[in-house]
C-alpha cells in the first residue's frame, strides 16, 4: 500500500528537518498573544505542496472519518501547505470529527458524508437532558473514534507535529445541537431548563477537553489550533455559531457567563464565530479569559464585516483577531498587506494571506514576504 506514496517514517523525517523553525513561529506566536512584541509581527499563510508532498494520499470525510491512517494523511497534506508558506504559522493536525463529537458522550450519534462535515442525526428530549448529569456520560462511539485516532497519530509521530483537540463548541452551540431549535422558545418559555442544559454543557465539555488533552499531551492553559496558531495564555477555542442568533440580554444571560466559565478553567480561550452580531462580539471581547476572535467568511458576504470597526475593538478590548480577510474589490495586494500590516504592527491581528496569484496578483508566500519587509 505504501510503496508507491509517501510514507509515514518519511513524513516524519520530513517534520523533524522544520522542527526549528517552527519553534521560532511558536516564540513569535506566544509573544504576541501575550502582547509582549509588536516589531515584526506575524503572519500565516499557507502554499501549494511540493511534487512528493503532492504523492500523501488525500480521501474523501468518510472514508477519513473511520479510518485513522486517512485521516492522518489528510491532515498531514495541510500541515505541508502550512509550512511551505514560510510564514509563522504553528502546524497542528487533529482528529476532524465533526461539530456534534461530543454528543457521544450523552448516547447521540452523527450522520457521515463524503463530502461535507458530519451532522448530528437526532436531537434529545427535554425530559432526558433534564434528568442527565456529567456522572451520565461514557466514552463511546463517535468520541471514542476520534480518541483513537488521535492515539494513533501521538503513536505514530511522536513530537514531530502537535495534535490539538476535536470539536467541542461552546457551550450554548453545544446546547442547540443536543436540544435543537427547540431552545430559542425555552430561553423565553422554561429558561431554569436553559440554565441546567449549560451548565451540564460546561461540565461536559470540561471532561471531553481534559481526555483529550491528556491523549495529546497538551497542557490545560496551552492552545494549538487550526494548524495555525499557538499560545499558553489560553487553553481551548469555542465557538459561538448559534449564539450569533441571540440579542444582547439573551447573550448576557445565556452565553456570556457560561463561556466565561469554560473558558477560565482552561487559563483563557479564544471565540470563532460565523456571521455578524456586533453585539455578541463587544460581550465577548470585553472578557478578560477571551484572548482572540475570529470570524468566518461566509461565501458572498465576505465584506459584512467592517474591518476597521473590528480592528479597533479588538484594540480597545485587547482580543487578537486571528485570520483571513479578503483584499477589498480594486485593491492591490500590496494595499491589502499594507491594510493587515498596519494592525498587526499595534498588536491586534495575526492575519492569514490568501493564496491567489490569479486573483491578486501575488501568491501568498510573495504576500509574506512583503508582510516582512514592511517591519
């Protein structure tokens, strides 16, 4: 099976050979999240692989979801992408189980395509999540999987490339898949119900993070991420896709002090979200344990955003906005690096190049190094 690709041993050398550089990103990386050093800041990026990385084999989601040599690959070809950038990116791989993993623990399972992320097959009654406590949850199906593969690839690599954790949400994101829409009328109808549902989310989710953690080998306040970042101010990422449909007190009630909760028990984290509600990014932001935002782009509302709205709030509140903006229609890529530069000299943006010469007219690696020249 592998003698006409690349294989494992060979992957791993090939690791091991950048195994400096990548601890100078991670320095660099940890500075900034610390806001410790503004001269030269960083920046990420990601390029086209070489002729023998291109020979790693690449599968479909489900064919990767069970098995665990696939999955490896797969994320074995981003990390390649990452690093031949020679931006300051962090390399990290994980087991890419899907939003509703953690469902697992509480019996639930999820329907896997081929070609989209997983989704959760069925939601729980009022009366079961009523009466379920943390004491309920097993380690089983979906989330045993994943704990399999990610056993796997610390087997298999050793150190050569960190693993970071599966996805586990946030705690009212994680409420809305276990309960369903169903939740909107309850914050209103029965909110005491609301309330055990997310606190029974943050116990949940403090396990499942801790057991993976302990497969990883990741500390508790440390976070590698979406092959991309790294910092030891903060310990995990949550997400806060369904509360980006809330108004402000429902925010207030039902998100912030459960987030906060997570979040401080982890040393910090950090908030990715999709969509835009300003109004849920000034209550996150103005939270000490937050220490980044992202946001991400949805196809045809690339320009939702205003950037230097955004960018201003994250320097008030001091939150590092980590990730991709899109170069404005008519401005030059260079303009564009300018546009990133400029923040990220004050501390408030680790920000992500696209890699499009076609469309830009500077690759992303060229972006970089522009990036890099600005100071």
């Amino acid at each position: 099976k592998m003698n006409n690709i690349i294989g494992i041993k060979r992957i791993v050398e090939l690791l091991n050979a950048e195994k400096e550089r990548i601890l100078e990103a991670k320095k660099k990386q940890l500075a900034y999240w610390r806001w410790e050093k503004k001269d030269s800041p960083p920046v990420i990026a990601y390029f086209d692989l070489t002729p023998e990385q291109e020979e790693i084999p690449s599968s479909n989601l489900k064919e990767a979801f069970y098995s665990s040599e696939m999955m490896l690959f797969n994320q074995i070809r981003n990390v390649f992408s990452a690093l031949n950038s020679y931006s300051d990116v962090v390399p990290s791989i994980r087991a890419n189980m899907g939003v509703g993993v953690v469902l697992s623990l509480f019996g639930g399972a999820q329907i896997v395509f081929e070609d989209k992320m997983p989704w959760p097959k069925e939601h729980f009654s009022k009366e079961r999540l009523s009466n379920f406590s943390v004491d309920d949850i097993q380690i089983r199906g979906d989330f045993e999987l994943g704990l399999s593969h990610m056993s796997f690839f610390k087997e298999v690599l050793g150190d050569a490339i960190p693993v970071y954790c599966m996805d586990h949400q946030g705690p009212f994101d994680l409420a809305h898949l276990l309960f369903g829409d169903q939740i909107f009328i309850e914050i209103f109808d029965d909110p005491d119900f609301v309330h055990h549902l997310l606190n029974l989310c943050v116990e949940v989710s403090v396990k499942a993070i801790e057991i993976m953690k302990e497969i990883s080998g990741e500390g508790l306040g440390e976070c590698f991420h979406s092959n991309m970042l790294y910092g030891n101010n903060m310990g995990i990422r949550i997400c806060e896709d369904t509360s980006a449909l809330l108004g402000p007190e429902q925010i207030a009630e039902f998100v912030i002090p459960y987030t906060t909760k997570l979040a401080r028990h982890f040393g910090g984290g950090w908030v990715h979200y999709c969509g835009r509600n300003d109004n849920l990014t000034k209550q996150i932001c103005a939270l000490p344990e937050i220490k980044g935002i992202n946001f991400g782009i949805i196809p045809g509302k690339e320009y939702d955003h205003e950037f230097e709205k955004d960018m201003e709030s994250c320097l008030n509140s001091k939150t590092i906005y980590v990730g991709a903006w899109i170069p404005y229609p008519n401005e030059t890529a260079k303009e564009f690096v300018k546009r990133m530069h400029f923040w990220a000299k004050q501390g408030c943006i680790i920000p992500v190049m696209p890699n499009s010469k076609e469309k830009y007219g500077m690759n992303s690696r060229e972006m970089v190094d522009y990036f890099r020249e600005l100071g």
